[in-house]
C-alpha cells in the first residue's frame, strides 16, 4: 500500500485528545473518542497490508506476527522499562503490587481484562493507574489473534463475501456494545466483543480502496469535510455521562473512515490533515501514547508540586518529547529488517516478555513483603 500523509493526520487528530483529556483540559470532554479513531486507522492500514499480501499469493502468519512485535513491542517494552524504575521509587508497596499485576497482563495483552475486574475507567482513581491506557493495546492484539486467519480464510470466496461478512460482523458488534452498556457498562468499555466491529470498519475501508480508486469532485471534498466535522464534533461535545462505546461511538468512527475513504491531496480535508506538524505528531502518536498516561500519573503522585494545570501541560508536551525520542530510537531502528533479522525479533519478544513478567511478579509480592 502506497503512504497517505493524510492518515497521520488524522492519528494526531486520535492522540492529542487522548493526551489533552487525560490531562483534564477544559473543552475535551470526548478525548477519550481518540482510541476509537485509533482503532478504525488500525483496522484500515493492517487490512490494506494483508489485502496486499492475499493478492499476491505472499501472505503469512509468521510474517504478520513479525510485523506485530517490530511495530509494538520495542517501544512499548521501553516505556515499560522507564515506568517500573520510576514505580519501584514513589509507588507505596500495595500500589507496586497493583502496578506489578498490570505489568504482567500488559505483556499477556490481558490487561483490558484486569482493568475491567479492578477499575473504573471515568473514577478518579484512574488517574492514578500507570498504564491503564494499555487497555486498548489488548483489545487489538487479540483482535489479530482472529482478523488474520478470517480474512485469509473469505479471501478464497471472493470480494462479495468478505464485505457481507465483515459488514454483518461490523453490525452485530456494534449491536453488542448498544446491549451490553445497559448490562455491564465495565465489560463493554474494556473487552473486545464491544470494540471490534471498531477495527472492521476501517478493514471496510480498506477492502472498499482496494477495488475502487476514488475521483476528485464535489463529493469528496463534502464527504471528506463531513468526516472532519463528526471527528472534531465527537472530541468537543461528546462526554463521560453517555454511555459508551454505543451507537454514539459511531460519530468518531463514521468521521474517521469518511476521511480515510475520501480525503486526499485533492480536497481541503486531505490538504489540511497533511499539515507537517500533524503529519509529525502522527508519526510519533503511537510512543506518544505510551508515554502520556505514566507521565501524568507519575506527576500527581509526586510529592513536590501541587498538581496544576501547568504541570499537566508539561507532562502533555513532555509525552510527545520523549516520544519522538521512542520512535527515533527505539522504533525506527527496530522496524528495519537490516538491522534486526526475524530470529532476533522473535527472540527479543520472548526474552523482554519473560523478563517483564518476572518484573511484574516481583512488584506484584511487594505487599506481602512490606
């Protein structure tokens, strides 16, 4: 698939509400929509790979899973890394044995189940949980535990069965999270059966360009501006007292794959999200993900200043320092296969994963040891 700068745009549009609605800036009431914008941009760019492959008889799972550890693992095992040295310092002993309980689910990408058992993500003490945010880390992985092995499989009945089966797929999920956060509003925020019909529509997408080239005219421009509109209306108006993800969820996810099906270089919308400070803040969206949720943590738990709005804004643009850091050094250098072969990504896998477990079990026995 050929690079669209357009769709790091639109991942600064995911991640810079995340990080200001974290931070509790005034005006972000639906920052926390970001993910979801995540998780449509994921579902398109993972597909359109795997279209690509499909079609030229080169797909593999061995491959894709490889993909998968260059692309999260790297920088996610650093910030693991830098986190636990600052919790084994400030954090008292039963918040370690916390913090080491969801350092193992994090690296079993469990931890949207943990969260959802232990926390309350719109509760104030989630504020003061490290890396909550790793929730939606879980939900894709083991979302591409199933997609990979499904499309594969539709692949050999052609095109008409992969839309109606997605699209089918797409409806019931949503059908899902309408029931269940009248049921469990905990489950349908955190676990995959209230999430993934998220990720099939930007696999929609996906399988939509791959048969279709769009033409420049009046409707793209239109469709493409209404998709910026539904974005930015659902991260400013938005909020925590609906119940969500629900058929609200569908403001953030429409406008997302409306841009991704129509904005290009051609209209404003495709001209606007191709903006080079956009364009970088997508670029580096991911490690500055990471980075935000322990770094704001971190700065309320702190015993030296009084947690203000400044500080806040510090830790906000400190994240996207530290993240382009991450993604300068930690995972650019990974995501070259000069520089890191297949068996040393996979044995890198296994070995920071094991190491991180141990990790998290030692911080999680701290309490029985105070």
């Amino acid at each position: 698939m050929h690079y669209r700068s357009e769709i790091d745009g639109l991942r600064a549009l995911a991640v810079l509400p995340v990080i200001a609605y974290h931070a509790g800036f005034a005006g972000f009431s639906g920052g926390l929509v970001g993910v979801d914008i995540f998780f449509v941009i994921s579902g398109y760019l993972i597909t359109s790979i795997l279209l690509d492959e499909l079609a030229a008889e080169k797909f593999s799972l061995l491959g894709f899973y490889e993909r998968r550890i260059r692309r999260i693992l790297p920088a996610l095992f650093f910030v693991l890394a830098c986190t636990a040295a600052v919790a084994g310092w400030l954090l008292l002993p039963h918040e370690q044995a916390a913090f080491g309980r969801s350092l193992m689910a994090v690296i079993a990408f469990a931890s949207n189940i943990l969260f959802w058992k232990e926390s309350d993500y719109f509760a104030t003490e989630s504020e003061y949980i490290p890396l909550l945010h790793t929730w939606s880390l879980a939900v894709e992985e083991q979302y591409y535990v199933i997609f990979p092995l499904l499309l594969a499989f539709l692949w050999k009945f052609g095109r008409k069965p992969i839309y109606l089966s997605l699209g089918l797929l797409t409806l019931i999920g949503l059908a899902t999270c309408e029931w269940l956060w009248r049921v469990d509003a905990g489950a349908n925020f955190y676990l995959l059966p209230s999430r993934f019909w998220e990720l099939l529509m930007g696999a929609l997408a996906a399988v939509y360009l791959k048969n279709h080239q769009l033409q420049a005219g009046w409707i793209t421009q239109l469709l493409s501006a209404l998709g910026i509109v539904l974005v930015l209306g659902s991260i400013f108006f938005l909020n925590a007292s609906l119940p969500f993800p629900s058929s609200y969820a569908l403001f953030p996810t429409v406008g997302a794959t409306l841009i991704i099906l129509f904005a290009a270089p051609t209209n404003l919308a495709g001209q606007l999200l191709a903006l080079k400070p956009l364009v970088w803040v997508g670029l580096i969206s991911y490690s500055a993900y990471l980075w935000h949720q322990p770094l704001l943590v971190f700065a309320r738990m702190q015993p030296y200043i009084e947690p203000n709005l400044w500080l806040m804004a510090a830790m906000a643009v400190s994240s996207l320092l530290l993240a382009w850091l991450s993604w300068r050094y930690v995972e650019r250098p990974f995501r070259n296969k000069q520089q890191f072969t297949r068996p040393q990504i996979f044995m890198f896998a296994v070995i920071g994963s094991l190491l991180f477990l141990g990790l998290g079990y030692g911080f999680a026995q701290a309490n029985n040891a105070a």
